[in-house]
C-alpha cells in the first residue's frame, strides 16, 4: 500500500509549498473538469424538456421560459421569432398545424465556452409527426422531420437556457411520399 503522502488529494504536514500547489491546481483543475460536466449534463436536460414540452401540445408558457429575454428560435419554413414573447406566441399557435408530435434528439455534441457561461451544442432531430395539410387545413397527414439543431445558450441566474435556437432541415416529408420523392412536402 502507498503511504499517505503518495495518494493524490491527500494533504500531509511538511509537503513542501510546490507540492500544495501542485495539490490546489488539481483540486481547481478538477472542479472545472466538474462543473463543464454538471454544465453539459443541465443543457442535455434543457434539450429534453424542450422536446418533451413539444410532444405536449408545444405548452407556449412553459417553453417561453427556456428561452432567455432576448433569444431567437429559427425554425427555417416556420419562421423566425424573436424575445421571449414572439416565441411564446409561435408555440401557441403551432399545435394548429402540428397536431401531434414526437421528438427524438440525437448525436448531442455540446461545448462549454471558456467564460463557463455560454455553450453551444448540436443535436440530430427525427421527428414523426401529424400535420395539417398547408392547402386543406381541415386534413391531417402523417410527416416525417428530419433536422439538424444548432443551438446556443447562455446562464441566466444559474440556469441554463437557450439563447438561439436554428433548425436546418434535411427534410419534412409526407410519410407516404417519402424523403426520395419528396424531400420537402408542398
């Protein structure tokens, strides 16, 4: 067995000044290893309870309050709305052309910025969904949205939340049709 003054993390009366040192640079190097993957792991949950939220009849007032007072969500054809409140109003209204949903979030890669207060990620989207048809409202048809999110975020009062929100789509296509024939539905 290792004597005490060998196992790391251990303080033992009369190391020398370099060896405390040594020891807090790796306790601080440690904590900031930490604290990137509490930070990776609360963005990880935020992107869930988005999704989560959406599969839910998109709840505009709980899905506003993801978003910072100043963010953008970009959703390419569904348009771009900008502050919390514009964005509140498109989940309100979107339910009428999405009538059910389900989210799947995929390949997250996240990178905490060096500030530890802003991060950005990106996320594969699979999405089967139900749709209003855009010439005759009143019919539903089943559509696949295939997308790849690219999201930025920012710490508000210790919480993370999305500052920008982008949706690339590869394709939002008719089930029947399929993503050959129709990579982007009429």
């Amino acid at each position: 067995m290792a004597p005490c003054s060998a196992i790391p993390g251990r303080a033992v009366s009369g190391q020398t000044v370099d060896a405390q040192t040594e020891l807090v640079t790796v306790i601080q190097d440690l904590q900031a290893r930490l604290r990137r993957l509490e930070d990776t792991e609360a963005i990880r949950n935020l992107k869930s309870r988005y999704a989560q939220l959406c599969d839910r009849n998109y709840s505009p007032d709980q899905l506003a309050n993801l978003f910072t007072e100043d963010a953008v969500w970009d959703g390419a054809a569904f348009g771009v709305f900008r502050g919390r409140e514009q964005i509140r109003a498109f989940f309100a209204g979107v339910s009428g052309q999405i009538t059910w949903a389900l989210h799947y979030m995929a390949g997250p890669e996240i990178t905490i910025n060096s500030d530890g207060e802003t991060a950005s990620g990106c996320w594969y989207l699979f999405e089967p969904c139900t749709m209003t048809q855009r010439n005759n409202p009143g019919t539903e048809e089943p559509v696949l949205q295939m997308a790849k999110y690219e999201d930025s975020y920012r710490r508000v009062d210790g919480v993370w939340k999305f500052a920008h929100v982008k949706i690339e789509y590869e394709a939002l296509t008719n089930l029947y049709e399929g993503w050959v024939a129709q990579p982007f539905r009429p």
